[in-house]
C-alpha cells in the first residue's frame, strides 16, 4: 500500500509597506505577488508607518482608502506577533536606522517568512532566500 504524499505547502510572505502599498494600487511592481502561490501577510508595522505617509502627505491610497480599510482587504491577513519577541529580534538589527524596515524584517524573521520587497538594502542584507524581491 503506498502513502499519500501531502504538496508542499505554499511559501508564506510579508509584504513591506511598498508592496502592501503597490498591491492595493494594482501597481505593476506587485505582479510578482499576485503570481505568487503564497500566503500573504502584512504587519502592523506597515499599517502605522502608512498612516505617517498619509498625515505627511507623502502618498494616497487607491480611491481614498484608509488604513483601516486596508486591514480589512481579503488579499491579505494581519499578523500580530507577540510583541516581546518581535522587539527583541529588532534589537539585533543595527544595520538600518530606519524603525519600519527593522520591525519588518524581525518581523519576516521571527516568523521564518520571505519579505516581499524592492528595498535595496533589505534585499541585500536579508538575502535572496528570505526575500522575494519585486
């Protein structure tokens, strides 16, 4: 009698702030999320550093989207790590001085997933296996 083989299961993936941002807009930089067979996942970090982008009047979301909103998108879920060991793993990451990315990528690592991003310097320090880059 031979034993079922289960597929592989499917890569999960933390979007960046960028990719959270393209994938609502229908940008074309999000192409290779929507081919992706992965689960996507975004951060709270991501949702406080877009409501700064907004309140800074540094972007706008597709037809006058909210964060909020965003939160709710069915292309996507919200996970919420426990806080203590999301910040420790951020404490190690000296290599960038900007919050967001660093909560971002503790973040994809805590939990062992890809961080979906075009960010040069997180692509180049996380390396290509825990990236995938758009």
């Amino acid at each position: 009698m031979g034993s079922a083989q289960s597929a592989p299961a499917a890569p999960m993936i933390l979007l960046d702030t960028n990719a959270l941002i393209w994938l609502q807009g229908n940008h074309p930089r999000s192409r290779p999320l929507t081919a992706s067979a992965g689960r996507l996942y975004v951060s709270p970090a991501s949702f406080l550093e877009i409501q700064f982008l907004l309140e800074a009047g540094r972007i706008r979301l597709r037809r006058g989207a909210t964060v909020e909103d965003l939160a709710e998108d069915a292309r996507w879920l919200v996970d919420d790590p426990p806080a203590a060991s999301w910040f420790a793993r951020a404490l190690g990451l000296g290599w960038t001085r900007d919050p967001f990315d660093r909560l971002l990528a503790a973040h994809a690592s805590l939990r062992g997933w890809r961080l979906a991003t075009a960010d040069e310097e997180l692509l180049r320090r996380l390396g290509g296996a825990a990236c995938l880059e758009l």
